[in-house]
C-alpha cells in the first residue's frame, strides 16, 4: 500500500523510489595530484618529495579524499616541514583541500611518492 493514498494500489502503480546515482571511479591520485599541485599546495611553498595515500570514498557524498604530504618551506625561505593536507575529488577533479589536524586518519595512511 502507498502510504500517500488513502486507497490500495498495487505494485506496478506505486512510485518508484529513485536510486542512488553511481558512485564515480577511484581516480589515480599520483596523476591528479601531480597535475594540479596548485591546487593542494601554494606555488610559493616549493613543495618537494610529494606523496599520496590511497584514495577512499569520501564519506560525506559519491566522490573520493585521499592525504597528501610534502616538504613544504615558508614564504621566507624557511623550511616548514611536512605538512599533510586532505583532498577532496569529485568528477575527476580536486574539489577542496583542507591540511589536517592530529585526530584526522591521514596520520596512519601509507604513502607513496607521486
């Protein structure tokens, strides 16, 4: 029974519930990233030994997040460190990018060299 009808109404009647859309397939990170490394890092931080995790689906929709490190260095020359930032990938492009704190899950991700 449609439990918009105050009537029976059979199966083949009754409004379909739409189904998810599909979800897109996992990109290849090492490409996307090393392609569009303005997009994850500011040019004038001269990021050096470049890595990415694997990607995953990103929870909050269809899309993918993947962790990306680099050896970063500051506007005045000085070395900053690693720095870890979160991508985010939909329709084959990095969407966002956040750098992430201690409770996020890129600190036990395994990483590969882009």
């Amino acid at each position: 029974m449609d439990s918009r009808s105050p009537l029976p109404m059979p199966a083949f009647l009754r409004a379909r519930e739409a189904e998810p859309p599909p979800l897109e397939a996992p990109p290849d990170i090492k490409r996307l990233v090393s392609e569009k490394l303005d997009s994850v890092f500011v040019s004038t931080s001269r990021p050096a030994n470049v890595r990415v995790s694997q990607p995953l689906h990103d929870p909050r929709g269809l899309g993918w997040t993947a962790c990306v490190r680099a050896e970063l260095t500051s506007v005045m020359g000085q070395p900053l460190g690693t720095q870890t930032y979160r991508v985010f990938i939909n329709e084959g492009g990095i969407a966002d990018r956040r750098r992430v704190d201690g409770d996020d899950t890129c600190a036990t991700e395994n990483y590969e060299p882009i």
